[in-house]
C-alpha cells in the first residue's frame, strides 16, 4: 500500500511526463511521446514469448525464481524496452508505461533491470517500486483528472466506460476499475471469470475481483459477494444464454443486511465478464447518449 506522499510524488512526475512529452490532452495517450520523453525505446526485434534465458544472460539479467511469463523488460544500460508480442495492445500500451515508471521515478534508479510479469504488472501487487510503477502507468494513461474531467460528462453506465476506454487508449477492465474507485457517484464493479467446465454442472462464475467506489462503501460498506456465483444470480444467467451486452435489475444486501435496489450492466468481452452494478436513483445528470457497436 502506497502512502500518500508516495502517491503524490508519483502523479506530479506522471504529470510533469504528460506535460514535458506534450501528451497532456492528447487521445489517446501518446505512448510513444512519453516513451521518447523517458529516452527509451521499445525493441521490435525480440519478442519475450520466444526467447530463452541465454538472452538474458547476455544483457546480464536475472530472472527472478517463481516468475510466470515475462511481459516486458526494461534494459536500463540499453535504454530499450522488451516486450511479449503476443499480448494485446492495449496491455502493450500499460506494460510501456510501467516500464517508463521505473525510469522516471529517480528513486528507483538503484533498480539495474526491471523484469516483469503477470505478478508484477498486477494493480494490486505490495511490492513498494512495482507498485509505483503500476500507479505511473495508469495515472499517465488515464491523464490524471482529465479522466475524472470526461467520467462526470458522460452517463453512469457501461457505455461511459468502454468510451472512455476507446477515448485514452486502455483496456475495458482498467477503465473499468479507475471508473468506479475515481466515482463520486455510488457504485461497483465486479470482474468475473467464466467457469470453464459446464459438463455435467449447472454453470458457474467465479469472482476475479471487486470494487466500489468511497461513497458505495461509505453507505453500504463492503459487499461479500463470495467466490462463486450460481445460477440463483441474475448474471449468471445472462451468461448461461450466451448474452454479451445487457442491463437489467438486481437487489443486494449491503453489510448490516439491508436490501439495495440496483440496476446492473452486464458486459462480456470474451476475456472476461463486467457487470457495473448502480443504485436506482443514481445518476449523472448527461446531455450525453451513447450509442456502441461492441
């Protein structure tokens, strides 16, 4: 857990990049501009998914014991940035930034070689410099306020998300998540991840993560949602039937038992399954419809 010092510290660099780079209000956020900005490059040459630990023992690294599969590396004698290929851009787009975050952090500068993986690249991960890291990627990605600035434009839904995902160039889970933890407005998400085995059992969903925003929590306290849903929750059944995009209803129970009237949006990506779950009632008040072929 960052301190907020350390939070601070971090977003003033990630916003001296965007505003030295001249990324700051350009969508979506030109990596590359913040990447020239850290005098880095990003080697198109070697593909991390294909290469084995000789190569690292030429660029004098060591991989860490334990690590799952590398997603990008950052060369500090070389000045370049080496990445898994196969990824999608958009996780492309936030491994160049956690990268760039080891860079430009200057406390970080002891750090020899930064190797990093699922683990490492994870938001919630607790070691103190990937976590930095972490934070300078999303906070230049997402432009620091200038999120918040577009999320109050637009209407508390699904649709506002995945916009704004289009908008800065990101993935529909990170938005996703900066959507509801930056919200003033109650809400809360939930990822899940698809049961993979629906032979001989009614399907499943298994819960990734969850998040809610400070006023959700504030009135509700923290949903216990459990690991697994079953087909008694609303959800699963839309994605029993194959749905991919969908609102409907559902009640909740907040901490102290009370039922909550909500409407959910349900979006399934193919990677994982969204549903952004809003108190009725609640709302901002937009000019904005929003229309998307997803």
């Amino acid at each position: 857990m960052l301190s907020e010092h350390k939070i601070k510290a971090v977003e003033n660099i990630a916003l001296d990049t965007l505003s030295g780079s001249k990324a700051l209000g350009i969508f979506p956020t030109p990596v590359d501009k913040i990447l020239a900005y850290a005098n880095l490059k990003v080697s198109s040459g070697v593909d991390l998914s294909k290469i084995n630990n000789s190569f690292f023992n030429k660029a004098d690294m060591q991989v860490r014991r334990g690590m799952i599969k590398l997603r990008g590396v950052l060369d500090r004698k070389e000045k370049t940035v080496y990445l898994d290929l196969t990824q999608l851009g958009v996780r492309k787009t936030f491994v160049k930034l956690h990268e760039a975050g080891h860079e430009l952090c200057p406390w970080q500068e002891k750090l020899q070689n930064c190797l990093d993986d699922d683990e490492t690249l994870d938001p919630d991960i607790n070691e103190l410099f990937e976590a930095e890291a972490n934070l300078f990627a999303s906070a230049s990605l997402f432009q620091l306020g200038i999120f918040s600035d577009k999320m109050a434009e637009l209407p508390l839904e699904m649709n506002s998300a995945i916009l704004l995902s289009k908008t800065f160039g990101a993935s529909v889970h990170s938005t996703l998540r900066r959507y509801v933890e930056k919200n003033p407005k109650r809400c809360a998400l939930l990822v899940l991840k698809k049961d993979e085995d629906k032979t001989f059992n009614l399907p499943k969903l298994y819960v990734r993560n969850s998040f809610q925003s400070n006023s959700f929590t504030k009135d509700w306290g923290t949903i216990a949602w459990g690991s697994e849903l079953g087909i008694e929750v609303p959800f699963v059944l839309d994605y029993l039937i194959g749905r991919k995009h969908y609102k409907s209803e559902i009640q909740i129970l907040s901490q102290d038992m009370k039922s909550v009237d909500c409407n959910y949006y349900y979006f399934d990506n193919t990677y994982n399954i969204f549903v952004l779950i809003v108190p009725k009632g609640e709302m901002i008040r937009s000019k904005t419809n929003i229309y998307l072929k997803v």
